[in-house]
C-alpha cells in the first residue's frame, strides 16, 4: 500500500506511522475517497451545500445549532487557530473537554486547519494528559476554561506544548478562543489535506499503563459512517442521537459527531450522561438512536417500568462491554426492538461486527459490519474450527497503526488485527464473545468467560449489578469469584449465596458456578460506565 499526497508541512505523524511491512492489510473496495479530503469539511460545509443549512445539526447547554450556524461557527475557530495561535498543517493539537458542542467545533475547526486532534476526557489529571503530550509531541491545548487546573498544571511540565487558550464550552462565547473567532469571517478555505493525512490520535490505555496513540486519516473517519453507520443503522436525516461515550473515544465521537453529522441528523451532547438525563433527552427530544452501554440500558430498562416514555428509539446500540443476555430479552419484550450489540476498538476506529435489525441474537455480537472479515484463531494464527473459542481476528477498511509503539507487532499479525478478544464463531457464521483475553478465568483446567457467568448471575431476582474474576486458588489455580451489587429489597446472607449459586448452577454449566460471592454497596467504574475488573482483581 502506498500513501497517497500529503498536506502536512508538520510531518511528525507521518513520520511517526509504523512501517508499512507491519500495516494490517486494508480492504478498500468500495469505500472510495479523493486523493485529497477534509473530513472537517465533509461534516460541516458541504452538508450546507447539499441543502442541509437550515436542520439542527447539534443541541447541547441549551443552545440549538444548524449546519449553517456549525460550519460558519466551525470557520471562524480555524481562523482564529490559523492567524493568531500560528497552527499549521500536520501540527497537533489536544482538546480537553466534556461533551458539548463548543468541543465538536474546535474538532472540527482544528481538522478544518488541518491539525491532527487528540480528544481528552475531562477526567484525565495532569499526569495522565502529560504522557498524550510528550507521546505525540502536542504544541497546542484547547481547554474548557471550567478544566483549566489540570491542563495548566501539564503544560509548566510540557516543553513541548507552546500554548493552552481557553474556549467557553458553556455556549456563551466568553472565553479568550472565542473573542478571538468572533473578528474572523465565517468563510474559511481549509487545507486540502490527503485523505492518507493523519486526522485523529485515538489514545487508549495500555495493559501496562503506557497509554498507546492509535492513527487515524481522514478517510478513515468517514469510512466508519459510510460503513457502519450506514450499512447497520440506516441513518437517516431525521434522525437524533443521544448516548454516553466520551467524544475523547473513538466509540464516542462516531455515535454522537461523526455518524449523524455525516447524513443531516441532530446530536444531542450532554456534559454529564447520566442515564436519567438521557432519559430526559430522549423525551424532551424524540431521540431515535442511542450509544451507551449495558449499564445504563438497566436503568432505562427500570424507568420505563415507573412510566418513562422511550418509545421514539429505534435503535439502542449497546458496546463497551457484552451486553448480557437478561438485558437484551427485557429490552426486547418492553420495546419490541431488538438492541444492537457490536464490538468496536479504539485501534479500528469503531464497531466492525455487529447484530442487525433484521439479524439479531440475544448473547451474540453478530456477524461483520460492511467491509469487514473476522475469524476465531488460535496462538500461531490459525483459524480454530466453529464452536471453539479462539483469539478474534478482523481486517477490514480501517486498522490498527500505533504511533511510534513496538506494540504494533503485538496487534497485527499476517494482516490481521489481532484485538485482544476471545471468541467463539459458530457454524452460522456468527461471532459470540467470550471474554477479553485476560478475562478468561481457566479454573481446574477449565475454561470459564466471565461475562458468561455474570449474565447468569444478573438473570436472578436479587442482583442489580455484578462483575467476575478469576482469584488465586491452591488447588484449582483460580476460583471463579462474583462482586455483587443487591437489588434494594435483598440483603446479604450465607442463604443467597447459596441461591446464587445453585441458580448460576442451573443456568450453566455447573462447574462455572461462583465458588466464592462477595456483596458490594457498588462496582468500580469507568467515566462511560464500563466496569473496573482489574481494580477487583
């Protein structure tokens, strides 16, 4: 494969791609882009001028945008960022911020400048955002003045980064990046970057605790909606999204700016997701698609009992973690619709199997998302036959380049990436997921998922929330242990663990059952809700 034209006259991330011998192969059929492209362009001006000026593109603090008002919005920032912060082509630049729209025009301003952005939680402290710095050698911070401690605090330690300017992610347009874009036309000529030009570092946190920067083009963006977005959830104009994620995940900032953006849909950005204020959302605003995980579908799941009106979603997109069985059957019998699990990685930009409306499974990720081929292999690479579980792996029209990393050998492996997932495929040629590699708890010889274990556990009564881990164990090397979270109108005792385990006992196979329970008040959490095993391990 050979790169095409680049606008960059900051070369470091092309420089910093890995060799070309260690690229997963790219399969690109039918995801045709010119040699030169601008994915900020593509979301923004020319959805203007295929008549979309006048929808609401983003609603978010109280303020509704349209396309018109975003990409006039979005210029202004890219001459503020070119003419008086003196950003160039290729240049990174760090944004840190909650979800607002105030954070998805200085992404796409910044791209429009031709920047490559790095996406930050507002959760990450000074020496987390110290090592994405040094990492990919970051010159310029754009940080919500509400998150300007920590930011400030990275940059006296950062030689590197030249200037942190402050916007105003509230929507009043106080802060000194947005005085500066209000002198400035809403006509910008953005640069003419490649469509091989690196867009976007995807951070992810390595098992090791050195974060990995994993690289994006610009035609990668919009293959993710021209893919998945098109191919699994139909988007339509009319459309509303809602969810969760962070926009500093890849899983994020697909689902709530890339995918509705792309067709003329509306995103609805919350700073806090908190699953009661998406309910509010999806209410207030007819939501249609909705982005989070299992977790807070639970508590959809409890407020649609208590009279919650949900009925406006059309398609509830569950990742981040497996989405248990008991979940996907109550959401089916309240909704009638099925809720479509999929399985993304930050190295592959977003989901690439996924359930179907139409071909759906309850404890089943589905088959592979348009574009996409995946196999179930074994540790030398060889494809395992149907029914066993094996190591996932998947090519497709994005893949896995990590930024100056030797891990990159580690994750692709003769064209493959190999995504650190266990899975079985079975004889129909659907992926079922079995744990994450290091999830996998081999007890006596035996090899038990833990998902398969909790789903088991969440189908009683009595649990609210639960996780499971392998612990050390003389005579059998790991028992399988659960971390129980109680529904209000149980209390612990040796009794219910005993129900517990003759009910996970009948469910499957016995010798997965729990051979240890222990209550907790609450399970360690991620920002976006995804539960913290290693922390219980």
């Amino acid at each position: 494969m050979k790169l095409g034209a680049t606008a960059h006259t900051d070369t470091f991330s092309r420089d910093a791609l890995p060799p070309l011998e260690q690229w997963p192969d790219f399969l690109l059929d039918g995801f045709d882009y010119p040699d030169h492209l601008n994915a900020g362009v593509e979301l923004t001006d020319a959805m203007v001028e295929r008549g979309f000026g006048d929808r609401t593109a983003l609603i978010g603090n109280g303020r509704q945008r349209t396309y018109k008002e975003l990409a006039d919005w979005t210029n202004r920032l890219a001459h503020a960022l070119v003419e008086d912060l003196g950003v160039k082509p290729g240049n990174r630049i760090l944004i840190r911020s909650a979800n607002n729209p105030a954070m998805v025009a200085c992404w796409l301003a910044a791209t429009k400048a031709g920047a490559v952005v790095v996406n930050t939680m507002p959760m990450l402290r000074a020496a987390e955002l110290k090592k994405y710095v040094e990492k990919a050698q970051i010159q310029f911070a754009l940080c919500d003045t509400r998150l300007m401690e920590e930011m400030e605090t990275c940059a006296a330690q950062c030689d590197v980064l030249e200037r942190v300017v402050g916007f105003d992610g509230t929507s009043n347009h106080d802060a000194e990046l947005d005085r500066l874009a209000l002198e400035k036309p809403v006509r910008f000529e953005a640069v003419q970057t490649g469509r091989d030009d690196v867009a976007l570092l995807g951070f992810t946190s390595g098992s090791t605790g050195e974060p990995k920067a994993t690289m994006h083009f610009h035609r990668d963006l919009l293959i993710i909606a021209d893919g998945y977005a098109r191919d699994v959830l139909n988007v339509v104009p009319e459309d509303i999204f809602v969810g969760s994620p962070p926009l500093a995940f890849t899983f994020g900032l697909g689902g709530l700016a890339i995918f509705p953006l792309r067709f003329g849909a509306t995103a609805t950005l919350l700073e806090q997701a908190t699953p009661p204020n998406m309910i509010e959302i999806i209410e207030k605003y007819r939501a249609t698609v909705c982005f989070t995980a299992p977790t807070a579908y639970r508590v959809m799941l409890a407020a649609m009992e208590e009279g919650a009106d949900l009925s406006s979603l059309r398609a509830a997109v569950s990742a981040g973690e497996t989405l248990p069985k008991p979940v996907y059957d109550d959401w089916m019998a309240k909704t009638g619709k099925p809720m479509l699990d999929g399985i993304g990685a930050t190295e592959m930009l977003h989901i690439f199997i996924s359930n179907r409306f139409d071909d759906h499974r309850p404890a089943c990720t589905g088959k592979p998302v348009g574009g996409y081929e995946a196999k179930v292999v074994d540790d030398e690479g060889r494809e395992v036959p149907d029914g066993e579980v094996g190591r996932l792996a998947v090519r497709g029209p994005t893949g896995c380049r990590y930024l100056n990393d030797d891990r990159q050998a580690g994750y692709v492996t003769d064209g493959w990436n190999i995504t650190g997932d266990s899975f079985i495929r079975d004889a129909e040629g659907y992926f079922h997921f079995a744990a994450r590699n290091d999830d996998m708890i081999v007890s006596a010889g035996y090899n038990i998922a833990g998902p398969e274990v909790e789903a088991a556990l969440l189908a009683h009564d009595a649990v609210s929330e639960c996780a499971v881990i392998g612990a050390p164990d003389e005579e059998r090397g790991h028992i399988v242990q659960a971390h129980v979270v109680l529904n209000a109108e149980f209390t612990p005792s040796d009794a219910l663990i005993k129900d517990l385990q003759t009910h996970v006992k009948a469910t499957i196979a016995p010798y997965k059952y729990p051979r240890s329970i222990i209550f907790a008040d609450s399970l360690p959490k991620t920002q976006t809700g995804k539960i913290q095993r290693f922390r219980l391990r």
